[in-house]
C-alpha cells in the first residue's frame, strides 16, 4: 500500500530573484509538498507521531522561503535538504516552488521548479 502526504498552496511573500527590484519589491510564491512515507500506524492509532507532521513541514518552506535567494533552485534545494533532514521515514519527496507573475517581459502566468528523489 502507497500513503501519500500532500501539503499544497503554501503561499509565502519572499524578495527571491536576479532583479535588484525583486529584492526591494519581492513577489508572490506557492510552495507544494509532496510526500510518499508509511502512516499505516498513525492511520490506525490516530497518533501523530507516526505520520508527517504538517505544521513542521510548513515551518521549515516559511524559515527557508525567508532567506533571500537569487534563483527559485537554490531555495527550493534548501526546502528539500531541510524537510528530508527534519521528517523521518520519507520514502519519497517532491518540493515545487511556483513564482507567481514573474519579471521576464512576457505574459506569464507562473514559473516553478520541482525536485524530487
């Protein structure tokens, strides 16, 4: 059996971004988390020690997102570092961080990157 933990739409302000504007102005993120671990014990205990807490999870996307990056790979390689050293028993991780209405003189919607193990 596959369990999945999903924490999706983390909407976080951040002044990541190459532009010195994007460091003065900053801009709006969302930040999804995707996890793959077993909570068969916690399913049956209803005990949240034996699952992925998400409150941590969403502590540790606001404490890195807050750290001012140039480029949405370095942050999201620290998200992923952070959560995969913090929560146990990941099988799996997926981080994505999406940011919304990006300056590159065009009609874009968002830009995101996502790394997974």
């Amino acid at each position: 059996m596959k369990h999945c933990v999903e924490i999706n739409g983390i909407k976080l302000y951040a002044f990541h971004g190459c532009l010195p504007e994007e460091e003065q102005i900053g801009g709006h993120y969302r930040v999804d988390v995707y996890l793959e671990t077993d909570f068969s014990e916690a399913a049956s205990n209803d005990d949240l020690s034996k699952t992925v807490d998400y409150v941590v999870v969403n502590k540790i996307v606001q404490k890195e997102m807050a750290i001012r990056s140039k480029l949405i790979e370095h942050v999201g390689q620290r998200i992923y570092v952070q959560i995969k050293k913090t929560v146990k028993n990941i099988d799996f991780l997926r981080v994505k961080v999406t940011k919304l209405s990006p300056p590159i003189n065009g009609d874009v919607n968002n830009v995101a990157i996502i790394i997974e193990e």
